[in-house]
C-alpha cells in the first residue's frame, strides 16, 4: 500500500493509450468505505479477497 502503483499504473495506461482502471477506487465505491476503514475493521485478508473482484469482472 502507498508506493506508487496507482501512479505507474496511469502513467502506463496514458503512454499505451488505454483505459486506467483503479481497483482501489472501485472497492471504495462498492464498499462505501476507505481502503483504511476495510483493513481496520476487516483485516488485510478480507482486502486482498476484494483486490481480485475487479480483475474478474466482479463489480
């Protein structure tokens, strides 16, 4: 968490001219919380289970 890939991640999309899809803020929107509030209350485990929801298509 919080070294850069969100950055890389834009940079790469604009230079290959393709979408950028933030994962963060897709699990933000469908858990109507922070990633700080989902690791808090539900744990680093719980999180990394939601990571892998947008990569399959689940959201």
């Amino acid at each position: 968490m919080g070294v850069g890939k969100s950055e890389v991640g834009r940079a790469l999309a604009s230079r290959l001219n393709m979408d950028y899809i933030d994962t963060d803020e897709i699990i933000e929107k469908s858990e109507e919380r922070k990633i700080s509030g989902i690791f808090k209350e539900n744990g680093e485990e719980y999180f990394r289970k939601l990571e892998t929801l947008p990569a399959a298509g689940w959201y």
